[in-house]
C-alpha cells in the first residue's frame, strides 16, 4: 500500500505543477460550472425562507419554522458539497469521518441541551402546581 | 509464536518499508486545518445550544421584533454568500496559475467581507445605542456571543486574507502560499456555514417566535 503510493508520487512528480495533495488522493476543487450552481442553489435557498419571514407567507408559526430550519439544513449540505468539497474520497475518507463525528456530537448536544432545558422550564413554571395542596 | 507461523507460509513478514516514503510538504496540513474547523464547529454548538436554551429569556427587556432589521441582514447575508464564489473563483484562478486572477478576487472577496463586518458592527452599535447591550438580558448575552463570536471569525479571516495578500505579492503562488489559501478558503466557507446556521435560528426564527 504505502510502497504503491510512494511510486504514485514519484510518478506525478514529473508533472508541472506539483500537487501537494498526491499522497494517495486528489483533492477536488471543482470547477467554474459547480461554484456557479453552488452559488445559485444557495441564493434560491436563502432568498425563500427570507421571502416566508419578510412576507408573513405562512401563518402557522410551527409549521413556518420547521420549514425554515429544513431550508438552513440543505443549504448547509449544498455549501458542504459544492464550495467545502465534501466528499467520501478526499484525505481517504478522513474529512468526512472527523465531519460524521462532529455532526453526532453537535447533534448529542444541541437537542440533549434543548430538551433538558425545556423540561426543566416546564417543570419549573409557578402555574405547574395544579393544586396548591402538594406545595404542603 | 505467531510470528513463527506467519514465516512457516513462506511469506516473511515485513514490518519496515524498503522504498523511502516521501510524504508531499504539506501533505498533512489540510486534515490538520479540517480537524481544527470541526473543533470550532463544537464551539458554535455549544453557543447555539445556549442560543436555543436562552433565547426566549427576555427579562423584560427587547424581543428580537424589536430589535432585528431583516433587510439589514438580507444584505449582509448577500455579501457573504457572494464572497464565498469570489472567493471560489480565486481558487479556480489559482490553480490555473493566474496570479493577478487570484488577487483580484481575493481582494473583492476581502471587500465583501469588510462589508458583512461592517453591517454587523452597524446593529451592534444601533442595538447598544437603544440599550440592548449584552447584560440587559439572557437573551441579549447568548445573541452578542454567538453573532459576535462569528464576526471576530469573519475579522480574523480578513486579516488572514490581507496577510495572504501580502504573502503572494511578495513570493507569488508558490506551493506554501497555495496551502495557504486553500486553508484559508476552507475557513471562509465554513463561516458562511455558520452564518446560515445563525440567520435561520437567531434572525428568522426570532421574528416568528
């Protein structure tokens, strides 16, 4: 394995430009035609939800928000794929295992935070005593 | 005593590599800086989750319909979204070895910023100024951090970019100055990650709350 690659890049050392990722993978940049179609699926991705807030297009508060969160989810995706480069390939698989890891603990926390904290609200609240009798 | 039934197939194990094994400069940096994005990611989880815990916690004070302009951050989103393909067209200009291509886009994307930055600091001292400053309230404390902590990011990225600026004026694209912004591209684009994080929780869904 490191034997093939080693030959790999003495191989693509002849090559003009010298690129510093050929240790055993090719690191995409992407090119004109995909940083346009990131650029313009992001603009649409922000411009809708901007457009149901500014002009109160939902009224259903719940619904609006869900919807909303779910169009900053895609377009996180889109920046992740189309101008981050994300892709299971790159650094051998690296980046997108430290990102996999990163998402669980951003997930762990966010809603474990939210949900302790809500329910502590909740219980916390001085109209929760139904009855004044328990106080005693 | 394995080791021995390894040799006993007939094929001696090889634990040292004969061909030198050249790792290409910089081979390892990009991971590194990746590594280093995903730390920061946690950190802006840990100020979102504060954000989503203390966010509703007034004190009587300001709401978020009070306070927020959304055309204001309609227009800075804009500029940074549009820095992020400034600055994708640097790259690409980049790797087709065009060294004034790469500046140029790198400066208007360094404008684009400052711009975003200056918007930013705009609400800061319109907020302050009517009194919303961050002990007024949970809920202005959480704000200041999380959006301020994102703009002291969007600052250090400019600075890093004027410095770059003067790196490849001075030396051109050499391979190092390539790492360089390709790092640096790396952290632009995900602040503009974390801005759309920031613009749907904090901005859009305060003015439905």
């Amino acid at each position: 394995m490191s034997a093939h690659t080693s030959t790999d890049t003495l191989a693509s050392g002849t090559h003009a430009h010298p690129n510093p990722d050929a240790h055993g993978d090719g690191h995409d940049h992407g090119t004109r035609r995909t940083y346009l179609i990131g650029f313009a699926l992001s603009v649409i991705l922000t411009a809708i939800p901007f457009w149901l807030v500014m002009g109160d297009v939902i009224a259903d508060t719940t619904i609006a928000t869900l919807v909303i969160m779910g169009f900053g989810v895609v377009q996180i995706f889109v920046h992740m794929v189309y101008f981050l480069h994300m892709n299971t390939k790159s650094e051998g698989g690296w980046t997108m295992m430290a990102a996999i890891f990163t998402i669980i603990i951003i997930v762990i926390a966010l809603s474990g935070s939210l949900w302790v904290m809500f329910h502590l609200n909740t219980n916390m609240m001085p109209g929760h005593i139904m009855n004044p009798a328990d106080l005693i | 005593m394995s080791s021995h039934a390894t040799t006993a197939e007939g094929e001696a194990p090889q634990f040292y590599e004969l061909v030198p094994h050249h790792h290409a400069p910089h081979g390892s940096t990009q991971i590194g800086f990746w590594i280093y994005l995903m730390s920061d990611c946690l950190i802006f989880a840990s100020l979102f989750a504060i954000y989503g815990v203390l966010g509703g916690n007034f004190a009587a004070g300001p709401s978020p319909e009070h306070l927020f302009n959304l055309q204001l951050v309609a227009v800075s989103t804009g500029a940074l979204l549009l820095s992020s393909i400034t600055y994708g067209f640097a790259m690409l200009d980049m790797d087709e070895g065009k060294k004034t291509g790469t500046l140029v886009w790198l400066v208007i994307t360094g404008i684009l910023g400052a711009v975003f930055l200056g918007l930013t600091l705009y609400e800061f001292y319109h907020m302050i100024h009517e009194g919303a400053v961050p002990q007024r309230s949970a809920f202005l404390s959480a704000f200041f951090v999380l959006v301020g902590t994102h703009a002291l990011h969007v600052t250090f990225g400019i600075l890093w970019l004027v410095t770059l600026l003067v790196q490849i004026g001075a030396k051109g694209l050499i391979p190092a100055n390539k790492i360089r912004v390709q790092c640096l591209s790396m952290f632009w684009h995900f602040l503009d990650v974390i801005w759309i994080g920031v613009f749907t929780v904090v901005y859009l869904m305060g003015m439905l709350r």
